[in-house]
C-alpha cells in the first residue's frame, strides 16, 4: 500500500469532513452515545474543516487518490486524529502521528498532548502516549494524555 502523507487543502475538506463523520459513527459510536456523537459531527462539517484549515497545520494520507485519514497539530496539541473505517489498522494512522511527531520535534516542541477518545486511548498509549486525566463534557468523555518527544 503507497501512503502520502501531506498538508491538506481546502479541496480536501469535503473528504476530510467524510472521513471524520465515517468513523464517528462506526468506530467511536461503540464508546459514546449517539447523542455525543451527533454533536461531535457538527464540529466537522466541511465549512468547519475549511476553517480548522485555517486554525492548524491539517495533514491528510492519501491512498490511491483518496483520502483516507487526518491528523492536524494546534502547537503542542494533536487534534482530530481520524482513519476511515476501512483503512484501520493498516498502520496509517501511525504513519500521520510520525509526521505530527517530526513537525513538533522541527519546531523544538518538546512535548505534545492529545485530547483521546475512548476509542482512541490504546492507538496512543501504544504510541507512547500517557493519560494524564480525564475531561467530562456532558456525556462526552475525553482523555487528556501527554508524551515527550525524544530527539
């Protein structure tokens, strides 16, 4: 499998939002209630993405022209970490965390945090990733993990 990894463009954000939705609600819908996760949507609308756009550094892997996964770095916080269903577990979303890790690391950020999903929480622990607490927002549950990048 060929795997690019690269900054998104606002051409990207109709896919990147369908991406998003996608495993909403097939991955994340087994730990949070559909309530939650319908909430959660509304925050990646491709008009939202067009303007997360323009808030953080947006990676996207392409797969046979299409795109498959984001990641994006707000600073010292990786944000929206999202593969397509169909795609998980081929070790692309690896691959954008080794991107988001160099990027940080260029930029001389020494550690990063990652506001996790329960669904999420074993990709980064497995990245190296600890949990550092966690956040309730109504019935959504976030937890909030740190790891030092090593030079």
């Amino acid at each position: 499998m060929d795997c690019l990894i690269r900054l998104a463009t606002p051409p990207d954000a109709e896919a990147i939002s369908r991406v998003i939705i996608d495993a909403l609600r097939e991955s994340n819908a087994e730990d949070y209630p559909a309530q939650v996760i319908a909430q959660v949507e509304q925050s990646f609308s491709p008009e939202a993405v067009l303007g997360l756009l323009g808030q953080r550094r947006v990676y996207v892997a392409i797969v046979d022209h299409q795109v498959v996964a984001t990641a994006s770095l707000d600073r010292d916080v990786v944000r929206s970490v999202f593969v397509a269903p169909s795609r998980q577990g081929a070790g692309i979303g690896r691959l954008l965390m080794k991107q988001i890790h160099a990027v940080a690391l260029d930029e001389g950020i020494e550690w990063l945090r990652v506001p996790s999903s329960i669904t999420a929480e074993g990709f980064y622990g497995g990245l190296g990733y600890q949990k550092v607490r966690e956040h309730l927002h109504g019935a959504e549950r976030t937890i909030i993990m740190q790891r030092r990048l090593a030079r």
